[in-house]
C-alpha cells in the first residue's frame, strides 16, 4: 500500500492525513499507560501524582528493603526461571516433532497442546485450583511452575515452530544418512540451529509467567506470593504508590524482552 | 523412514509435553465438569441455581455487554493503526511497531495501576482539568462501567492490530493501482478494496479479543465498580468467597462453552483459507 504516486490527490492527501492523525493518537492512547508510571515512580510515598513535585528514589528504596516486596520478587524470579526450563524442554522437542512428523492423533494432540491460547486463564485457574487442592498442591511453588508452564507452552511452540519451518530438512536427513540416531541428529543439527527461536520463546515464557496474575492468585499460599499477585492485592487494597516503582521496573522488563526477541527475529531471518 | 519409524519419532519428540498437558491442562478441565455436575452426583443442580440467580444472570448480561462494546471500540482503534502501519515503508513500520509490541507487552496490573493513575479521582485529568476551570473538578471515571471500558479497549487494541495488519498487507497493490486508474475515490477504494479484503483480519481479530474479553479478570476487578463484576469475578467470589466450588465450576463450563462457540468463526476462516491456497 505505500505507494507514493497517488499523493498528488489533494482529497487522498487529506484523507491520509486525517488518518495519520486519527493513528497517532491511537499509538498515544496506547503508550500512554506504559509510560505514565515512569515519572510517576521518582515521586515520594506522600503523594501519587503526575507529574511528581520532586525527584527521588525513595519509592525503589522502599520497595528494595521491605521484605514484603522482595519476598514476592524472589518468588516471581524463581517460577519464572523454573516454568521457563520446565515449558523449554517439553516444548522445544514438541514443536520439532509436530512441524516435522506426522502420526496418528496429531491434530488431537496439537489442540491439546495450544488450548490454554483459547481458554480463559480464570477457567484454567478454577480446574488447577479444584485439581491441586484434590491433590494437596496448591500453594505450593511446584503448582504454581506447573499451571505457569501450560499456560506458556502455546507460545514458545508457536516460536519454536515458526523456527523449524525455516531450516533445511536436507541437513537432518543428511546427518541421519551419515548413522546419527534420532537424538544425537536433533542435539546436534536442529537445537544449534534453532538457537535464536528457543531464546526468543524462552525468554516470552519467562516475561509471561512473571507477569502472570489469574493463575497464580488462585494458586498461590501466604508464603508463595508472586509480585502481580502482591501488586494486585495492594491496588485493590491501599494503592500504594511503591506499585508505581514496581510498575516501572515491569515496563522496563517488557521493553528489553520486545527488543530483544525483536534482535534474535533479525538474526534468525539474517541465516 | 517407515510409517511405523516415523510415529515412533514422533512419539518420542512430542509425548513429554503432551503428557504434561494432559496431566496439568486436561485433568483440570475434567475436575471442573465433574464438579459442575456435583461430583459423584451427576446432577445439574448447579446449572438450575445458576439460570435463577440474579446475581450470575446480571453477571452474564454485562459481561456480554461489555465484551461486544469492548470488542467493537478496539476493532475500530486496532483498525485506524493497522491501516497506518499498511502504509508504512517496511522500515519505518517495523519502528512503529514497536508502539504497539510495548503495550502489548506491558503487564496488565502497570495498565490497571496507570488508569489508575490518569482517570482517578485525583488523578491526571482530573487535575488538568481542574486547572483549566479553576474549580475542584473530581469527574468519576475509575471504578464504574468507563474505567472499565478504556481499560479493556487499551488491553486490546493491540491484539486487533496484528491480525488485521496482516491481511491488510495480503492486498495486491495492483488493485490500489487499477482503482487509481480508475480514478476511484478514497472512500469507496477504501469500502471497496480495503475493508472486505481485510475481512479475515476483522473476524480473527475480533473473535480472539470476544474469547478474551469474556474472561476479563483483573480489569473489572480493579477497574470496575459493583455494577461491573464480570463472570471471571463471580468465578472467583465463588471459589474464594462462599465457598461454593459447583457453582463457580458451572460457571467455569459456560465460560468454556461460550468460548469454544466463539472461538469457531476464526477457525472455520482459516482452514477456508487454508483450503483456498490449496
């Protein structure tokens, strides 16, 4: 559609401009709530307010000493790591085998596999909670990685696959030619090659399960708290302005995984 | 590599994460039927409490009004940025996109937190605004049925943008050319050429972000008043709250099944497609 030669049309003209417009204030509509939080965040714990009267830190200070925040970070750290290992090595091979293979019940499995996309996280949170009670799992950190690593196996499939689709199926058939076995033929000639897919989809499935807030609400025990859900109960609650702190260092987060996964797109394109 | 090799690879490639996901996503699900249904039981008790109470019929109710009004207002915002993006130069549209991966990206909670923020009672509007009019004006807008819808269109637009851009970019520019030559309007380039060959984006975009907003949770929760207590809300107030597991897991079934129904149109568009490139 970007085509220049029908500019010289003063009515398209106008059109596109109103509609460049209308987007820019669309693009603002959308930014505004990742970024208002920033400034916000170097205010003081007296007042919640933009923009801030003066410059500090105290807001990061509180939150990095009391160990009713750092307990919760700790926690997100941890499942997230977890759930990102767990979701990677079920998921990676998953992906291969499904671009790869066909067998009997594939489109059985492959909608088992990419159901929690279409599944509400709080009808997925209510089955966990009722399995995990039945089961004595719940509040534990091992039901919140499980229930974390279903919710982001679709994606890294998603991302894994997209990967395998660009390889050549020739270097695996000729490694398997040369007598590799079925596994040394994957560990050697499709994971090396798959290297930007696997980091871009593990790093989606550590940014998703550390912001992850329905599941883990229902899953979570006084001692397990994650950050969200400590960040959801303290907006329902008091609106503390050391969630605007918290806020930023989310956002931050989300921006260096966008530009990083963004980096490895390029480079695997790039091969 | 025989048939029978050939599964077997297969089998020893997927079987981890299936069995994973039977074990962590089937199993909960039936947990949910089997106590729907009352347990042992088998009764659908839970169902009849459900269709009679007020509660759950006013939940139903504005949990479809606002995930249709939610849904069409982002369709319509989504729409505006896919176009511009459309006809952007690869390079440049690869900068704006960044716009919209960020939020995209951004943590629900820094969303709810930020509206927060803008809209309360003291918040950043309300501020300039008294400014401008030189009185105290404290307009409510967080906490009621607008909190909620600006919360939502902003959680969703995003996810009308992707879908929707990329049939946009399936369009031959050949048909903007000959509509060119033709000397056609932008208007009915755009009604046209434009919107009905951007049609598989709409539906996908809009019966994902139906499925989403459907089970909305922490938006009306934080956003929303007592008016506003979507079925995710009543899931949860009846699992934590009353205690009452068969009527939260009745719940959960519709939910499922709402989804599942809304889910078909996007399925149904692609395999069409699918068997079109065939």
């Amino acid at each position: 559609m970007s085509d220049a030669f029908d500019l010289k049309d003063p009515l398209k003209r106008r059109y596109r401009r109103f509609g460049t417009a209308l987007a820019c204030l669309v693009y603002a509509f959308m930014l505004v709530p990742s970024l208002i939080v920033i400034p916000v965040s170097f205010g003081t714990q007296h007042e919640v307010r933009f923009p801030p009267r003066e410059f500090s830190f105290e807001l990061y200070q509180i939150f990095f000493s009391s160990a009713a925040w750092t307990g919760p970070l700790l926690q997100s750290l941890k499942v997230a790591c977890l759930t990102t290992i767990l979701a990677l090595a079920t998921a990676v091979p998953a992906a291969y085998g499904i671009v790869r293979h066909d067998f009997p019940g594939k489109k059985a499995i492959t909608l088992l596999l990419m159901s929690p996309l279409v599944i509400p996280a709080i009808v997925m949170a209510l089955g966990l909670y009722l399995y995990f009670s039945y089961i004595r799992l719940t509040g534990s950190t091992l039901a919140l990685v499980l229930g974390h690593t279903i919710y982001v196996t679709p994606f890294v499939i998603v991302m894994v696959a997209a990967g395998v689709q660009k390889l050549d199926p020739n270097l695996e058939f000729g490694a398997t030619l040369m007598g590799a076995g079925r596994y040394r033929m994957f560990a050697t000639v499709v994971l090396p090659q798959l290297a930007p897919s696997i980091m871009a989809g593990g790093l989606f499935a550590f940014l998703i399960s550390f912001d992850e807030v329905v599941i883990s609400w229902f899953l979570v025990s006084a001692t397990t708290t994650t950050l969200p859900v400590k960040m959801y109960s303290s907006i329902q609650w008091e609106i503390s302005p050391v969630i605007a702190a918290v806020s930023t260092m989310l956002t931050v987060l989300s921006l260096v995984v966008c530009m990083l996964t963004a980096a490895l797109q390029r480079s695997g394109r790039g091969q | 590599m025989t048939g029978v090799e050939n599964s077997r690879a297969a089998a020893a490639f997927v079987s981890p994460a299936a069995l994973v996901s039977l074990a962590i996503a089937a199993v909960p699900l039936l947990f949910i039927l089997y106590t729907s249904l009352g347990g042992a039981a088998l009764s659908l008790e839970a169902f009849e409490n459900l269709l009679t109470s007020t509660l759950f019929r006013r939940s139903l109710y504005t949990t479809l009004e606002i995930s249709v009004s939610a849904s069409l207002i982002s369709l319509v915002l989504g729409y505006v940025v896919a176009l511009h993006l459309a006809r952007q130069p690869p390079r440049r549209r690869a900068v704006y996109m960044v716009l919209v991966l960020l939020p995209f990206w951004t943590s629900i909670l820094v969303k709810s937190y930020a509206f927060t923020v803008i809209l309360g009672r003291e918040g950043v509007i309300n501020l300039v605004l008294s400014w401008v009019f030189g009185t105290q004006v404290a307009l409510p807008m967080i906490l009621n049925r607008f909190g909620v819808m600006v919360g939502m269109t902003n959680y969703l637009t995003p996810f009308i943008v992707f879908p929707v851009l990329a049939s946009l970019l399936a369009i031959d520019p050949a048909l903007y050319r000959a509509a060119d030559i033709m000397s056609a309007r932008p208007m009915r380039i755009f009604f046209t050429i434009t919107l009905p060959l951007s049609l598989p984006g709409i539906v996908a975009g809009v019966s994902s972000v139906m499925v989403m907003s459907l089970g909305f949770f922490v938006i009306p929760a934080l956003l929303g008043g007592r008016q506003d207590v979507m079925l995710a809300n009543l899931v949860d107030f009846y699992t934590r709250e009353t205690l009452d597991w068969n009527m939260a897991a009745a719940i959960g079934v519709l939910l499922l099944a709402m989804v599942v129904l809304l889910s078909a149109p996007a399925l149904w568009m692609r395999r069409n497609q699918l068997a079109g490139k065939a």
